[in-house]
C-alpha cells in the first residue's frame, strides 16, 4: 500500500499520520475502538472488500452457506453496475451490503466533491440494485478524509474499518499464510477483512482467503465465538 495521510474528524479527534494504513490502525484501535470495528466480546464480524466479481464472490456465498455463516460485503459501485445480480444474491443469502465507495481509490487525492458524490452515488444505487439499505461505509485502503467522513454522515453511513486482516492480497498468499497472518487477531470483538476477488490484488489471490474461511470459522466456533456480520457486532 503507497504512503498516504490519514485525517480522522470524529469526536473533535485529528489523527493525521504519513504511513500505510496498517502502521496507524493500533492508533485507532486505542482512541476509537468502534471505528478500528471493536464490537462485542463474544463476536467476530466477518467483512469483505472490493466486490462483486461474477467468478469469485459467488464461491465466498457458496462456501458461506455450507458453513451456515454471515457476513459483511463492502462493494464497489462501478463493479456493481456492471454485476448487479451478485449484489442481489449477497442479500439473498442473508448476508449484509456495504459501501466501499465508486472507484477503489484513495479519497485524499480526490478533488473536492468527488468522494461525497461518489459515496452517495454507491449508497443509492446499493439501495436501488438491493432493495436493502446500506449502513457501513469502509474507504478503500482504510483512508480516511475528512470530506469522507462527512459525507458518510450526510448518508447515514458507519465509518468501519477493521481489527485483523489477513493480507490475502499478495501474490504469494496462501491459506496457510491467511491464517497465520490473522491467527493473533482472531479473538472476541474483531472486524476480521478478506477479500472476495482480485480487484486490487494479485490475480487469483482471492482463492488464498477462500481458502483459509473454513478454517477460519472453526477455530472461532471452538473458542465459542459467534462469527456474523456488523449488523450483530454490537458497533451502534
């Protein structure tokens, strides 16, 4: 991920720091555990980002089903345009639809306007492909600004971002590597991201985080952890 700043206008709170988003992710866990996507003790929400793709997401709803488990899609509105039938299975399903944004871009080089546009655009067509409005809005590349945190106010919008990762979108990701990656992570209140195709990542990538989900889910059951959506984790 390029070097970038982060601006955080909630609670009279200004965080601005020049680095990836995972180097001021414990910075936001401290000072705002319910955007870092701290929930309830005995919760793992499951996120994931950059979707529809007509090849891979319908594996995750697939693999979800056999599983008999929820969870939280953030998609991109020009992908949903062109897939709106993979919006409306996500919902279907049972599983709950978010706003990654128009474009995954970053919001700090966008021209003033663009991000509030684009964040309203995504929330109404989400709303128009669905039927199901959509209540969290995670940026892409976990960025922040502050026109970006406005503008998701102005639509109703959660800010979330997340707790662990599992860096499933590298070249050389694997199963294994996603669950070692995110095995210090995985614990009572989490926002666990993985992605559901290679729309920023590697190609074929998202087979790593396809992968490892079976595993994923069990170890959490066996420690008696619900896994779901945001919709259960207890952030409002």
């Amino acid at each position: 991920m390029a070097r970038t700043a982060l601006t955080l206008g909630l609670a009279g709170l200004a965080l601005v720091h020049a680095a990836p988003a995972a180097s001021w992710l414990p910075v936001v866990r401290r000072r705002l555990p319910r955007l870092a996507g701290e929930g309830h003790g005995d919760h793992v929400a499951l996120t994931f980002d950059d979707g529809p793709d007509p090849d891979s997401t319908p594996r995750f709803l697939d693999e979800l089903r056999r599983l008999d488990c929820r969870a939280t899609f953030f998609v991109v509105g020009e992908t949903l345009t062109r897939h709106p039938d993979v919006g409306r299975r996500i919902v279907a399903d049972g599983h709950e639809i978010a706003v990654h944004g128009w474009r995954h871009r970053y919001a700090l080089l966008a021209r003033p306007g663009r991000v509030t546009a684009e964040i309203g655009r995504t929330a109404d067509l989400v709303a128009a492909v669905t039927g199901a409005e959509p209540v969290w809005y995670r940026p892409p590349y976990g960025v922040l600004s502050a026109e970006a945190l406005a503008a998701a106010r102005r639509h109703r919008l959660r800010p979330v971002l997340w707790t662990a990762w599992g860096r499933d979108w590298t070249r050389s990701a694997s199963p294994a590597s996603v669950l070692a990656t995110l095995a210090p992570g995985v614990r009572g209140g989490a926002t666990i991201l993985l992605h559901d195709c290679d729309h920023t990542s590697a190609p074929g990538a998202w087979r790593s985080a396809l992968g490892a989900l079976p595993e994923l889910v069990a170890r959490c059951r066996s420690a008696g952890l619900r896994v779901g959506p945001l919709r259960d984790h207890g952030l409002r």
